[in-house]
C-alpha cells in the first residue's frame, strides 16, 4: 500500500513537469503546422471550378457537330469550366430525360438547344425556377422564363430568303418551300418571315409548302409528284442546306436542275456544306445562320462570374451566293486553319504548364523541408536548455517525494493499525449481535410452540418476530462472512458430493412458496448423479440467494428453473433461470459488487451484499459466476465449477462423506399462515372513512392493515404507480405512504397526489427510514401532512391518522355553513382545495335554476369523473353534490320568498325546481314550515 501510494505520487509530479514541458513544444509545432498550410496554399492556384450542363436537340448531325466545335474552341480559354454535353439528337421527350439528369448533377448552369417549342418549355421553366441560369441557344421556348436568349432571328431568315427570291424572279414566278420539322420555333418563324417579303410581291405565288425531317430523304416522293404536276415551279426555297441538296438530286432525276433555282439555310462549311454547295453551283444562295455556340459559352462565363451580360443575344445573318461564296469559303478554311493552330498552341502551353508546376513543387518542397530543418533545429536547441531546467527542479522534487514516501509510509502504518482494530471491533460486534439475537429467537420458538397460544392474531405478531430476528441473524452471517474474507480467514473444506441431491435438498424450502403463489418450479438435470467436490455450507448459501432473488423478483404464475449439466470444458454447470422484472445491461454490469442495488425493479431491496458474497465464495472453488438477463423477460445465473479435485490444495479437502445436506436456513422464505390472512382479508370493512397504504413491505403492511382496520376501510398498493392509480379511483380519506418503493417513489407520489385537482385535499402521511434532518425537510417541502421515521410507535401512527381526518372534518364544517365561521384548530385548507371550492361554489351559482343539471354535467366541465367529483365534494364539503346544490336553491328561495312580486310557484321555477310541489316539500323537509308559512312570518 505505501509503495503503490509513493510511486503514484511520483508519477503524478513527473507526468505534470512533462506534460507543461510539452504543452509548450505544441505551440511550435502549431506554428509549423500553420507555416506548412501558408505554403501549401501559396503553391496552388486554385480557380473557381464551374460545371455547365448542355443540351443539345436542335438541327442535323453536321448542324449539332459544328455548334459543339465551336463550344469547344470557346472552352479551350477557359480550362476551369466542366463541360457536360447531352445530345437529344432531334428527339424532344429524350431531351427532356437528358435535362432533368443534368439537374441532378448539382450544374451551376444551364444551356439548352431545343428543337421543339412546346414539349420542352415545362422543364426549362423548373430549371429557372429553382434558380439555375438558364441559356436558350438557337432556337426558342413558348416561355419568357430563361436568363438569356442567344441565336438568329429566323423571321429576318425567311425575310431576307424571301427578298432574295424576288431579287431571282424580278417578281413573277411560283415557289415551293420545304421546312424544318412542324411545329419548331424556326420553322414558324422562317415561315412568316418569307410570306410577309413574297406577299409584298404579287407576281410571286407560294404554290406548295412540304414539311420536312432530319431524315434528308423523307419528302423526296412528295417533291417529285408535286414538281411533275407543277412544270412551271421556279425557285425551291429549303430551311436547311441538307434539304436544298436533296431537293438539287430530285430536280436533276426530273432534269429540271437548270430550270429550278434553291435557295437553302445554314451556311455550313466543309464538304456538302451550304459555302460547299453554292461554290459548285448546286444551290443559288444559301443564307449564313451562325450556330451561336461560341457566344453562348461567352454569355455563360459572364453570369457564372457576375459580369454584365446581354439577356438577348441577335447574331448577324448574311446571304451567300456566287458574288461571295469565294471570299466566304476563303475565310472559313482561314479560319480552321487558325483554329487548328490554336489548338496546337494551346497543347503546348499545357504541356510547359505541366512542367512548370512540377518544378514549382520540386522548390516548394525543397523550401518547405529547409524551412522545418531550421524550425526543428531551433527547437532543439530550446529544449535541451529546457531540458536541463526540468531535470534540475526534478531533482529537487525528488528529495520532497521522498520526504513524503517516508511521511507516507508512516501514516498508512498508523492507518493499518487503527483499520486493524476498526476490523476487530466489527468482527466482536457482529458475534455480540448473535447473542441477543439467538436470546430473542429461542424464548419465541418456544412460545410458538406452546398450544397455550390460541389467539391467530398472537401466533401471527409472534411469527412476525421470529422472521425478522432470523433475518438480522442472517445479515449478520453475511457481515461476519465478508469479513474473513477480507482477512482471508475463511477456507473452503470441500468433499465429493452429489450435486443433484444437494440442490434437491435446497428446493425444499422454496417449494411451500412456489406452491402457494403457483410458480412452476423444477429442477431439470441431465445426470441423476454429478459428482462435485465443494464446500456444501458455502455453496448452500449461493444457491439459497439465488433462488431467494429469483422468488423475490417472479410474478406470480411465473417460473423459476435450475439446469445441472456437465460441459465440455470438464466444468458442472448450475443455472438458476426465472421470468421476472430482469436488468438492464448497465444494472448486469454491476450485479456483483459489494452494496449495489439495482435502480429498476424493486429498487433499494435488500443489502447488496449476497451476489457480491456468492461471487467470491464461488471463486474460493476457482469457479465462475456469470449472469444474463433481459429487462420483462428473463435472468439466468450460471454457476461453473471445475470437476475432479485438483484444483484444491490438500489442506482444502476433506475425505468425509457430507449427507446431510439440510443447513438450508429457509426463514427468508416463510410464510404467514395463510389461515391469519384470509381471517383478517374476510373482515372487510364497512367504515365510512377509507386509508390507502401503499407500501411495499409485506409485513409491515400486514401490522398496519391488523391496527387500522378496525376503525377504517383499508386499501392496499405495493408500489407508486399501483397507489396512484388506487388513490384516483377511489379518492380515499387518507393515505400512508412508503419513502422507497419500486416503480415510483413516496416522494414523487406525494408531488403528483397533492399537485393533482382531485386528491389534492387527502392528507398524506409519509413513512421512511431517512432520518436525517434534510430528508425529512425534503419530504415536508412535497407538501406532506406527516412525515414519521422508522422505527415507530404504532399508536403515534393511529393518533395522528385520527388527527388529520378531525382537522380535515372541520374544515369541511367551515365550508358547509351557511355563514362564514372561524375554526379553532388553525388548520388552513391548500391553494388547490381552495380554488376547487371556488371553481365548483362559482359554477353551482350561475346554473342552480336549471332544473336538468346533473353531476355528469358538472364533472365533465371540471375535469374529473363522476365518482371523483362525488368523493371530492363529499370530502370537502361533507354533503353529496346533489345535496349541495339543492341548499343553494333552498338559500336563493329563501331569499325570494321575501319579495311580494313573485308567487311560490314562480319562484319554485327561478331557483330550478322541476315543480311547485317538488319545491314545498324539500323546503318543508330543510325548515319545518311550508313557504308560504315562510312567506308570511
């Protein structure tokens, strides 16, 4: 012991020298660590990263490819942007699928290219409304609920398409158009645009208008017919470049190709592009409808980075023919060449940039490493000086501690000694115990035994006694054995034994009990014979506690189990299993220490010492024990002891044959005689007044129930929640009430009971062994009317129950009088009895005239039952609901009978009287006169 607390010391001197020593070195290194992360952050350009979501539906395969090409160049400037492309390929509801996926992946922007107008409108408009920016490209939307509008005006397409075919018929000729897909934006508008120039025109005449696909072939059928019906067709206008071609192959297979003039739409370049086609003469004219992909991405960059943008965007349309398709070719090839070096350019850059920042990593890193070589170097350099500082006050703590191990070491043998005689005191007491004890069971044994004692009631008290004498003989047993083995004074004596038998031998005393209160009770073995070597006095008493705490904690019609069996670990197995109120895993945990008692269930029952004692007599055998358990359901203790004898010393063994196996001390177990019960259940009380015990201790609700039944109708609950329940239902005149029970305990019953409107005129009498002068003032502050500690003197108990319901009788006198009166006992009613009263005067005078009320009606607009009302009002009042209203009517007819303007029936009516007669008799029956002699005198 001065060893461990010398060394503690030291350790905790030393441990706080360093743990200052390097509280301070954490300084450094958050500095380092906060050096590391300036460096860190410096050594990265990190931009803002935006994600744009596209999609893509509108125009043909090489439309949608040049509009991409020219995103991308315009996305080549700007590497912080992540491009995300949806290409719908012409397909609105495949459109729409794409969109919403676009919407799930948390874009910061929105560009859309449909191809129709009214399927696509809803999803664009959920977009902007969940406040994504929103770019319509191309072609429209039927809704102005988008952030900008990038594309060419198509009417202004069809208007310049319409202006150029007058420029060809110099105003006279026939034309035949072929559209987009129906229905599109560009189709409707290209369309208006091209009869309001050719309307200004009467010489030319639209004589057909063929609706056109993606599909470059679909109208070729329809064209062919319509032109050999129609010899004089002059000029084909097509709104795409791809229908002019085919359109070019209808007329050539007609050999009108010299004759027709097509004019188309797009401007494409490439191979079979619109500059392509009007180069090699193939159309007339083709008119240049910029894609807009570069201005969209443009636009998109500006709102992502809060720049000023334009919501519209109108690109720049122009006519290309034979007068400019070679500069327009020309310039176009210019420009992909360009382009094409751009990106060579830009492929460069990037790899020079690749290699730039892993040279700037390479001398980062070298810098950073520098720089902690320095810090690091410092630090050392500090903490060796720091270093010699700690050793040189360690040295003089040193010379201190051990000053204090010496002062240590003589105080715990100071403490060794004064525990010693502590121990020897506790030891002497506990045997001076016994002989008192053993001088008060003997002289009672007789006496029971004696047929001189007739009386049940005698037998019973007497049988009372010697219970509790063997109880405190037990406890002290259990004291007496905790104490050798704290002196490791107590040795096992262990012989070879039957351990079924043994056991059996055990149940015995448990089977009245089991019997009586229907609990099946068995012993389930897998052997008729287990041969055991151990102590049978020690295992006696684990075995008795368990089956005690198993029969404690089991309803009845439960059941309580014991399971021997062998394992295959060469190990008897004993498990005592019942299905009680269990434990929690908290409470499980616990279960064998010294004192504890678990908070659930029958809380504060018993001493916390018999698991804590089985435990270690179990482990005086080198055995084990466990226990499992699950709150409402089950607990199981499993005993495990090794089989054989060579796990005991030799002076631990005995070779005499133990067969009696009957020092079971059974007393805890006992039983009144159920005769005495049942004669003192029969005698059921028929007094006015009722008393509700609740308390959880069997006897002593037995002497309580035997003193005061005599003059008072008992009621009886075993724990907080059931005597809350039985004082709501049955209101009772008073109530003793336990400090500790199970479930809930005296002290929050009391709040509830005196908080509550119903019960909150009872008095309550608390009964508890908290003795201290803050308990009880604890107690008194729930607003309790006694408050009586154990051991107490039954009379007192009686004489102040008898007081209470005298004091509670007067105050009901003072509230029943006609004039307010002054009572001498000083006794004032509590500020919820009051408010009642005033609540239930108050509501009887403003309905005391109407003749139907009833006691229904009254407690259902207090709050309360029927019988709750009747038993508070009785209470309180002395008289019944009914009783009390009607002397209010008596009162008020009094009163009225003085006037001479009212008629005795009228005033039988006013006051709520059913009839006249009704009315003269009950005031004859209150005053002896009828209300006309009244009237009169």
């Amino acid at each position: 012991m001065m060893t461990f607390v010398s060394n503690f010391i030291c350790n905790t001197f030393i441990d706080s020298e360093l743990l200052i020593y390097y509280n301070k070195r954490l300084k450094y290194f958050k500095l380092i660590a906060l050096f590391c992360i300036l460096v860190t952050a410096c050594s990265k350009r990190e931009s803002k990263q935006y994600t744009i979501g596209f999609s893509q539906c509108t125009g043909a395969d090489d439309w949608r490819k040049t509009m991409q090409e020219s995103m991308y160049r315009e996305l080549s400037f700007n590497p912080e942007i992540n491009f995300v492309m949806k290409d719908a390929g012409g397909q609105s509801q495949k459109q729409i699928t794409q969109i919403e996926e676009l919407l799930k992946q948390d874009i910061d922007l929105l560009i859309v290219s449909p191809n129709e107008a009214e399927p696509i409108t809803p999803i664009v408009e959920k977009a902007y409304q969940s406040g994504i920016p929103v770019i319509i490209l191309d072609r429209r939307t039927n809704s102005d609920q988008y952030t900008a509008y990038v594309g060419a005006d198509n009417v202004e397409v069809g208007q310049i398409a319409g202006a150029y075919t007058n420029t060809l018929l110099k105003g006279t000729g026939k034309v035949i158009e072929i559209s987009e897909k129906p229905g599109s934006s560009a189709d409707i508008d290209r369309h208006k645009g091209f009869m309001e120039t050719i309307s200004r025109f009467p010489g030319i005449r639209l004589t057909a208008k063929l609706d056109g696909d993606w599909d470059k072939y679909s109208f070729e059928a329809p064209l062919t017919k319509l032109l050999q019906t129609h010899t004089d067709i002059d000029v084909i206008f097509c709104q795409n470049d791809r229908r002019a071609l085919t359109a070019f192959k209808v007329c050539k297979n007609l050999g009108l190709e010299k004759k027709i003039r097509l004019i188309g739409v797009d401007g494409l370049t490439g191979p079979n592009g619109g500059i392509d086609l009007v180069d090699r003469n193939v159309l007339n004219a083709t008119i240049l409808y910029p894609t807009g992909g570069e201005e969209a991405i443009r636009t998109a960059i500006s709102i992502l980075q809060k720049k000023p943008f334009k919501r519209e965007n109108r690109l720049q349309i122009t006519m290309i023919d034979s007068t400019n398709v070679r500069i327009m070719k020309l310039q176009s090839e210019k420009l992909v060449a360009q382009q094409q070096d751009i990106e060579r350019r830009q492929e460069k850059i990037e790899e020079q940039r690749a290699i730039s920042e892993n040279q700037s990593i390479v001398i980062y890193t070298v810098s950073i490493t520098l720089a902690l070589a320095l810090i690091f170097g410092a630090i050392s350099f500090y903490s060796l000086r720091e270093n010699r500082k700690i050793n040189k006050r360690l040295e003089v703590q040193n010379h201190e501690i051990s000053d204090q191990k010496n002062q240590i070491e003589q105080l715990a043998q100071s403490a060794e000694i004064e525990n010693e005689a502590k121990l020897k005191f506790f030891t002497n007491i506990s045997h001076e115990f016994r002989t008192p004890l053993t001088l008060i069971l003997a002289p009672i044994e007789d006496v029971l035994a004696s047929e001189k004692i007739r009386d049940p009631l005698i037998k019973q008290e007497l049988s009372l006694i010697r219970k509790n004498t063997l109880r405190l003989l037990r406890l002290v047993s259990q004291l007496m054995d905790f104490r050798k083995l704290g002196s490791h004074r107590m040795q096992v004596r262990a012989g070879e034994h039957n351990l079924v038998a043994f056991v059996k031998d055990i149940m015995v005393a448990f089977e009245r009990i089991a019997s009586k209160r229907k609990i099946d009770f068995q012993l389930i073995a897998s052997d008729p014979e287990v041969m055991v070597w151990f102590d049978a006095t020690m295992l006696d008493k684990v075995i008795f506690n368990l089956l005690s705490n198993a029969f404690k904690f089991t309803p009845d019609k439960g059941r309580v189990y014991l399971y021997i069996k062998t394992n295959s670990g060469n190990q008897a197995q004993i498990t005592v299993e019942d299905n009680g109120i269990g434990m929690t895993e908290s409470e499980v945990a616990h279960v064998f220490e010294v004192f504890y008692q678990a908070e659930s269930g029958y809380k504060a029952l018993g001493t916390g010492l018999g698991l804590a004692l089985s435990k270690e007599l179990i482990s005086l055998h080198k055995g084990t024990i466990s226990v499992r358990s699950q709150p409402s359901k089950e607990t199981a203790f499993t005993i495990e002891l090794p089989l054989g004898n060579k796990h005991f010393h030799e002076d631990e063994l005995r070779t005499e044959q133990a067969e009696d196996f009957s020092m079971v001390q059974n007393f805890e177990i006992q039983e009144e005689d159920p005769a005495s019960n049942n004669a003192s259940a029969k005698e059921v009380s028929t007094h006015e007044q009722s008393v509700l015990l609740i308390e959880d201790n069997n006897d002593l609700v037995r002497l309580l129930e035997q003193k005061l039944n005599v003059n008072y109708q008992i009621l009886v609950a075993n724990d907080g929640e059931e005597g809350l329940r039985l004082a709501f239902e049955h209101i009772p005149d008073l109530i003793v009430c336990d400090v500790t029970l199970p479930k809930k305990d005296g002290l929050g019953v009391s709040a509830i009971l005196k908080a509550d409107f119903r019960t909150s005129h009872i008095p309550v009498i608390l009964l508890t062994a908290r003795t201290t002068i803050e308990q009880q003032i604890e107690g008194i502050q729930t607003g309790v009317d006694a408050y009586i500690t154990k051991p107490f003197n039954l009379q007192y108990v009686q004489e102040s129950i008898k007081t209470l319901l005298k004091n509670r009788s007067v105050l009901r006198e003072h509230y029943t009088s006609e004039l307010p009166i002054e009572t001498s006992s000083g006794t004032n009613p509590n500020k919820l009895d009051k408010k009642f009263i005033t609540q239930f005067t108050a509501y009887i005078e403003e309905r005391y005239d109407n003749s139907e009320l009833s006691v229904e009606d009254i407690g259902r607009d207090l709050g309360m039952s029927r019988v709750q009302l009747y038993r508070k009002v009785k209470a309180l009042l002395g008289m019944s609901v009914n009783e009390y209203i009607q002397q209010v009517r008596l009162n008020k007819a009094k009163f009225l009978l003085r006037r001479d303007d009212l008629t005795i029936a009228d005033i039988a009516y006013k006051v709520g009287f059913s009839s006249p007669t009704y009315f003269s008799t009950a005031f004859k029956g209150k005053y002896n006169q009828t209300p006309m002699e009244y009237k009169k005198s």
